[in-house]
C-alpha cells in the first residue's frame, strides 16, 4: 500500500507541477518554439524587458496589489479586533459566516455581481464610468478582507488574556494596551494576511476581467489578452518572474508565521517566569 500511496502522490505532483516546470525551462529557449529547444538564453527575458504594455500592466497590478492589501488589513484587523472583543456568539459566528461568503463564492459569481453593482450605483449616482480604477481597488479590497481575518483572528485567540488585563491594572488605556501588547502578539498574522491578500491580488484575474476598464489594464488581463494571438515567448519569461516571486512570497509568509510564533513563546516563558519569581 506505501508503494501504490507513493506512486499516486508522485502522479499528482507530476500532474500539478510539470506544465510549470515546461514553461520556465521552454522560457530560456532561444528558438521560440514548443518543437525544438535550440540553446540556453535570457533572448525572451530581454524583450520582456523591452515591453512597454507589459510593464504598464505590471505598474498596475502592483499599484492595485499593494493598494488593496493595504487597506484590507487594515479593515481585516479591527474587523478581527472587533469579533474579539463580541460577546454574543451566535452574532458573533453569524458575522463569520457572512465574511466568509466571499472566500466560498466562486470568482466568476463575485465578478458579476461586483460588476451590477458598480453599474448600478453609477446610475444612481450619475456617473459616466462606472468601472476602472476605483472599482478594481474597491472589489480586490473586498475579497481581500475574510483572508486577512482568517488570518489575523487566530492570534487573537492564541494570545493570553492576563496579558492585556495585567497591562490596564498598570494603568494603561485599552488603546495603549492594545499597541503595546496585543499589536506585537498578532503581527504575524498580520504580515500573513498582507502578504496573502498582495498575492491573492496580483494573481486576480476572473474578478478583475469584470471589474476593469480599457484604460486600466492588470498583468493578468494583459497575458489573458496576448493568448487570443499567437503567444509570445517572452509570456514565458513573465509568467516565470511571476511563480518566482509568489514563490518567495510564500517562503516569507511562512519564515513571518514560524519567527513570530517563537518570539511570542520566548516572551510568554519570560512572563511566567517573572510571574512565579
């Protein structure tokens, strides 16, 4: 049975990582072509570079990307704070559920109804463009916010509550306790959940191919419109740069998530410590 689990682990993998494995070494062949690989070259890294349109979409995929990122951890944070500190739990689980919908509905059903939305309250509102810029930060910052909460609400829950009492019986505002004592216990998640949403973002593409305008093109949207021709391969090369750097993303959401994770038991060693002396 451990052979046949191996070989079906080796199959998935295989089948998960082997088109990503052919497009990063076909993305250093010079030929151009999927039928014969010519030599080892950076030729198509080059003319990525030499891509004006490629790198206008780039700008504004990180521009939306750290945008929104920003802005739902912000919201995502006290939104987590705020469920901390509900008493009632059934509203409490109630609201959970609701901030859950998103992460649950499938992109294509929030794409379209961000889209009627923006529509709609541009009709209202009298606006002549409804969808753009403003609109794509608007729905990334929305999908954005339950993965911050799932994020940042773990850490509200793992953190010991004397610490945050102790800190008032020493005089502290709950605004103080909270910057001094509970802010350094959740950073973690909150560099989990800003990383994440940044991700998540720049990886968008069904809701943001309902959300954009012309004029506010995202990376995605550009590589979706290069394969109605015949793709290039400095695509290649792009989509390449693209899995190194979420590649590297992940590494630090993890090395973030284990360090904070250490650092929060040292000081919790620390506080009994000082407590039983």
């Amino acid at each position: 049975m451990k052979v046949f689990s191996k070989i079906y682990m080796g199959l998935v993998f295989a089948l998960l990582y082997a088109p990503i494995l052919v497009l990063v070494i076909y993305s250093f062949n010079e030929a151009g072509e999927l039928g014969s690989f010519s030599r080892v070259s950076l030729y198509w890294y080059r003319q990525l570079f030499r891509d004006a349109k490629a790198f206008e979409s780039l700008k504004n995929s990180l521009f939306l990307a750290v945008t929104s990122s920003v802005l739902a951890t912000v919201i995502g944070t006290f939104a987590a704070l705020g469920l901390d500190r509900m008493r009632r739990r059934y509203i409490r689980n109630a609201i959970m559920s609701v901030t859950n919908i998103p992460m649950m509905n499938p992109d294509i059903v929030t794409g379209v109804s961000m889209m009627l939305f923006f529509v709609a309250s541009a009709s209202i509102l009298g606006l002549a463009s409804p969808l753009g810029r403003t609109s794509m930060i608007i729905a990334h910052t929305t999908f954005n916010i339950p993965y911050v909460i799932l994020s940042v609400r773990p850490r509200f829950l793992q953190m010991d509550r004397n610490l945050t009492e102790a800190a008032l019986d020493l005089g502290c505002t709950p605004s103080r306790a909270f910057f001094k004592v509970e802010l350094p216990f959740i950073t973690p998640g909150i560099i989990s959940g800003l990383i994440m949403g940044f991700t998540l973002s720049l990886d968008d593409f069904v809701i943001s191919h309902f959300v954009s305008s012309p004029d506010f093109q995202t990376l995605p949207l550009y590589i979706y419109n290069q394969t109605a021709h015949q793709v290039k391969f400095s695509m290649y090369a792009l989509c390449t740069l693209i899995i190194l750097s979420i590649l590297i993303l992940l590494l630090i959401i993890n090395f973030a998530g284990t360090f904070g994770e250490t650092n929060n038991n040292k000081i919790l060693k620390l506080k009994r410590k000082e407590s039983r002396s």
